[in-house]
C-alpha cells in the first residue's frame, strides 16, 4: 500500500482473498520478496514494516489488545486444573494463556518470559502452569520478530526444555518450526533417550522439511514421533478434552456450558485416512455428493443483553428464512438483505456486510459449517416440500409404525445429511434417518429401541441392496436425477448460488 497509496481505498480490505490475491501477484512481480508461503514471510515483513524493535512491539500490542481466549485456552486450563498438562511453551506474545487460567482458581499460572527466564526451574506443584513466552511478551520486554531474532533462542529455556522432554509428551499445536534455534533445541532433545513422545499437529497432510526432518530424527533414535493432520487450535483441544474426561460427566458438563457462553459451535473432530494411489478397477456407489456453496455472506453486529443467546435468536431469524449463526460476537447469515434489516432493525449495531466466506474457514470455524449445513438441508427439504430440521429432512407422508411397551410409536420416514472435505471438493453425505412427532414421549431406552428397530427395517434380508435403494429414493426425492442449483432466497436473483451434483 505503501508503494500504491491511490489504491489504498480499493485494497484496504486485506482479509479478502481477492484483494490478497492482487496484492501477493504484485509482490511477486517485484521480485525481492520472499515467495508466498515461505518460512521467511513473517520475520521478512515484520522487520521491513517496523525496522525499529520498539515499533514493532507497540504494532503487536495494538493487534491483541482486547483480544479474548478461545475455547482452546479455556480447555487447557481445565485439563491443567487436574494435572493433565503442566506447561505451555508459547511463541505467541499476546498473553491469552496467562489470562485464562486465571479464571481458573485454585490454578495459578506462572508467567515466564525472557526477562525472567531462570523462574523456568520450579518444582512440579499441584494447581501451578507454566506458562513459558518463548518469543518475549509485549508488556515486559522486547519481541521476538525477526530472522536474526527468531534464531536465537534463551539458553535457560533450551537447558529446561530439553530435561522437561526427556519423560513427558510434548503436542505442538499452530507451529511452524520456523525457528532455527528452537528447532536445534528440540533436534536435541530427541536424540536422547527418554520416553516422552512428541505429537507434531499442524493443518493439512504435509509438512515442512525442518519438521519433517525433525520426526525421522527423533524415530531413527528410538524416540516416537508422529505427524497429525488437524483442524485447528480449538477443535484439536476440544476433541483431546472429551477422550481424556469421556468418564467425567462434570467434567463434559463445564466443557459445553463454556461453549455456550464463547457461543463456539465446535464439533469433535474426525480423523480422516488415506489410501496410496492404485489402479482403479472396481466402480462403488457413494452416498457423498459434491457441493458448490457462495464464497461470501451477510456479517452485521445486533445488540444482546447479558441474559440473551445469540443462537437462539438465530434459531428465531431461522422461522423468517434466515439462515444465520453467530461467531466472535457477529452475526454470519444468508437471506435476504432487506428482510434481515426488517426484522433486526431494533438490534442491528451498524451495517450488514458482505464478508468472505472460504472453504477454509468452513472446515476449521464449526459455526459456518452449521450455517453452511443448515442451509443446504432447507433448501432441499423447501424444494421438495418436505419437512426438516438443521440436518435432516423427512416426509410426513411416508411414515412407519411401530410398538414399544404397549406404546404406538409412529415415525415418519427421511435423511440425514453431514458435510466432508477432502484435499479438493466439499461434499454433502445422506444417510436414512427418520423424525417423531414432537408430542410423543419416550425414554432414552424406547429411543434406542426404535432406532435399532427401524435401522433393521431398512437393511433387513440385503444391507446393501436395501440401503442403496432406500438411498436412491431419498436422493431423487430432495435433489432430482440431475442434480439441483438454485440461489437462496429460493428463486432470489441474488449472489448467494448452490449447487448439488449426484454424477
């Protein structure tokens, strides 16, 4: 912007991808700077932006100040509360950790920066964190930017992660090993006997040659490494803490009351595998469909009260038509532009604006992937004139009846669709379910009951002839024999376009 400052009000918006796109193409016709993507863009731009270090930390001070922790902060306190995890070794200057487990009383989180490095050495102490800041913190001291900065690395904190690592696991988790010294110090580490395993957790299936190098290392001298593939900060510690404490009904019980008040809508997080390339010559059918779905959204502010839920208001714009889900304090919705202003014109704080909406984003941010599904399974369920909730649709014409315990139970037959994504496509899968009345009453053990039963209607004799044909049906019922493409509103010329394909 700097080179360009008469375009400054057309590319201001950086969180677009088109406006990153045109700026990283211009980038690059330069020619000096680091390509994209590479492990030198960060300490690059930081110093080429604030060449002076004081600069620099006032700029990242701004960039955190009123920041709140996520989910993940919350949830490593927790599991800290209970002696699970002991310490956390930070890059991050922006002090989340430390001011999450505060909250967290008896837990006392000891702060620990290169200011003060030699506190490092404690006894393990009930109800005590570690929090050690490896990059510095903006509100004691100098930050660590740079590439001669980041290849440097206090020796007090090498000297204590080495004994730390010697019999205790270590998960990285958003890292990119782009620290030369702290890498060396972790190269270390693992040549050395112990029985602490490192879990390396990052986003997508490959690596960065320093990691990778790094996991042959640690294996080729006995120690265990492994790579996963991951979803995000949140979602990662979200699904650690539900297999830790699946006994701790309290436990799961405070997990889901702080999503609540975080509005956070993350789901547990699927492990996927992968096959190695082969010949292919057998053909299978698929209940995974491939989707296409708009690239950008309506995002506005409403006012709440301290008592309202944000989600519950959006389960009230869902009675207009208005697909809408609430993260970090917005409101992300499709519909129509004027019935949104209509009807919250007594909350709305602001404009409604369009926002990027990736494919990225909806894999990693589980409030856009409810929006996403929601949306998907109302159009469907519309078109077809059918019933549905947020993901599942039925038919109150074609129904089952059923007997359990003298209890006539009558169940009215239909799908339910899930979304997946591998490395390309995004995909809606559709698999029978079925709805009861809202009136009826049955215990869990009756629910179970029904559901084992209807499940053994559908397959009974040919699982796979019964299901497929029952699928079949289902498939041409919401989405046709062609596929379906249509905008939302339904029939509303405007920029919000889906599409199902079912070849």
């Amino acid at each position: 912007m700097s080179q360009n400052p008469a375009l400054v009000g057309v590319y201001n918006n950086t969180k677009s991808d088109s406006v990153r796109t045109v700026i990283q193409k211009w980038l690059d016709n330069q020619n000096i700077y680091p390509a994209k993507g590479s492990e030198e863009e960060y300490s690059f731009y930081a110093e080429k932006s604030f060449p002076i270090a004081d600069d620099r930390r006032k700029y990242f001070q701004h960039l955190v100040s009123g920041c709140e922790p996520s989910l993940g902060y919350h949830l490593i306190s927790m599991l800290a509360q209970i002696g699970i995890i002991k310490s956390v070794w930070t890059t991050n200057f922006d002090g989340l950790m430390v001011k999450c487990a505060h909250k967290y009383t008896p837990l006392t989180p000891i702060e620990i920066s290169t200011d003060v490095a030699d506190r490092v050495y404690r006894g393990d102490v009930d109800n005590e964190l570690l929090c050690i800041e490896l990059h510095g913190d903006y509100k004691y001291g100098a930050l660590k930017n740079t590439a001669e900065e980041l290849d440097t690395q206090n020796d007090i904190f090498i000297s204590a992660l080495m004994h730390e690592l010697t019999n205790r696991d270590l998960i990285v988790i958003g890292y990119s090993g782009r620290d030369k010294s702290l890498m060396a110090a972790l190269n270390e580490v693992y040549k050395q006997a112990g029985a602490g395993k490192l879990f390396w957790c990052g986003y997508g299936k490959n690596t960065s040659q320093s990691v990778q190098a790094l996991l042959d290392s640690a294996c080729k001298h006995g120690r265990e490494a492994y790579y996963i593939a991951a979803e995000g900060f949140d979602s990662l510690l979200y699904s650690i803490s539900r297999h830790c404490m699946s006994n701790n009904r309290e436990f799961l019980a405070q997990i889901d009351t702080i999503k609540k008040q975080l509005s956070d809508n993350i789901q547990l997080q699927k492990t996927r595998f992968s096959l190695s390339p082969a010949k292919i010559n057998k053909l299978v059918n698929t209940n995974a469909f491939p989707i296409i779905f708009p690239k950008q959204c309506y995002q506005f502010e409403l006012c709440f009260n301290e008592k309202e839920s944000m989600w519950a208001y959006c389960k009230y714009l869902y009675n207009f038509g208005i697909m809408a889900v609430p993260y970090k304090g917005m409101i992300y919705a499709w519909g129509a532009k004027e019935k949104i202003r209509t009807i919250c014109s007594d909350r709305l704080k602001g404009t409604i604006e369009l926002c990027p909406l990736t494919r990225d984003s909806v894999i990693k941010i589980g409030a856009y992937k409810e929006l996403l599904l929601k949306t998907i399974t109302f159009i469907l369920a519309t078109k077809s004139n059918m019933k549905c909730s947020k993901d599942r649709i039925w038919d109150n014409n074609d129904y089952i009846h059923y007997t359990s315990n003298d209890k006539a139970v009558t169940a009215f037959k239909g799908v339910k669709l899930s979304l997946i994504f591998d490395d390309r496509y995004s995909y809606i899968t559709v698999t029978p379910s079925y709805a009861l009345p809202e009136n009826i009453q049955l215990s869990k053990t009756e629910k179970k009951e029904f559901a084992d039963w209807y499940c053994a209607q559908i397959n009974r004799i040919q699982p796979n002839l019964n299901v497929h044909n029952y699928m079949s049906r289902w498939i041409e019922k919401i989405v046709g024999k062609n596929g379906y493409r249509v905008t939302y509103p339904i029939n509303d010329p405007s920029r919000f376009s889906f599409a199902i394909s079912v070849r």
